[in-house]
C-alpha cells in the first residue's frame, strides 16, 4: 500500500501535537510521521505486548520493522507525530 502525506497533512499533523497539545496513544493502525523536513509517513500495521510492527508508507511492499514499545513510546516518541484519519482524508 502506497501512501503519501500532503504539505498541508503534515502541517496539520504537527499542529495537532504542538499547538493543540494532542497526547497519542499508538495502537495497531495508526499513522504517524515524524518532525523531520519531510513527507514520509508510516503505519503501525500491528502489535504484541512488547513490539509495534510499523511499514514505511511511501514505497510498495515494505516490510514490517519490529519496534520495542518501550523504545517507540519513550526514546523516539518525542519525535514521532500522529496523524488521524480525519488529516489524511483531508
């Protein structure tokens, strides 16, 4: 599954987060991007009780990457930015 974020998607996304103040909690089938300069997005395709298995969306069949829940919500987490489905459908 091919998918892309808009300029205006990521906008909207990181304005969610740091003006609005929206705390996100990742579950399996969530997208999220990050706040680098970019327009790369990513689902959370599944989970266990330890690991999220995100796709990087912006290529055809990529493969799920195991991500330690611990590591993903914590270390990396300050740098990732969800983006709902009322974003993306815009």
């Amino acid at each position: 599954m091919k998918k892309n974020l808009t300029v205006d998607q990521k906008l909207a996304a990181l304005s969610l987060k740091y003006f609005d103040g929206y705390i996100w909690l990742p579950k399996a089938g969530d997208y999220y991007t990050t706040c680098r300069n970019d327009l790369e997005l990513y689902k959370i395709e599944k989970e266990d009780e330890n690991n999220f298995y995100t796709i990087y969306c912006n290529i055809e069949n990529c493969e799920l990457t195991p991500w330690k829940k611990e590591l993903f919500l914590k270390e990396f987490g300050i740098y990732r930015i969800f983006v709902p489905n009322f974003i993306l459908n815009n």
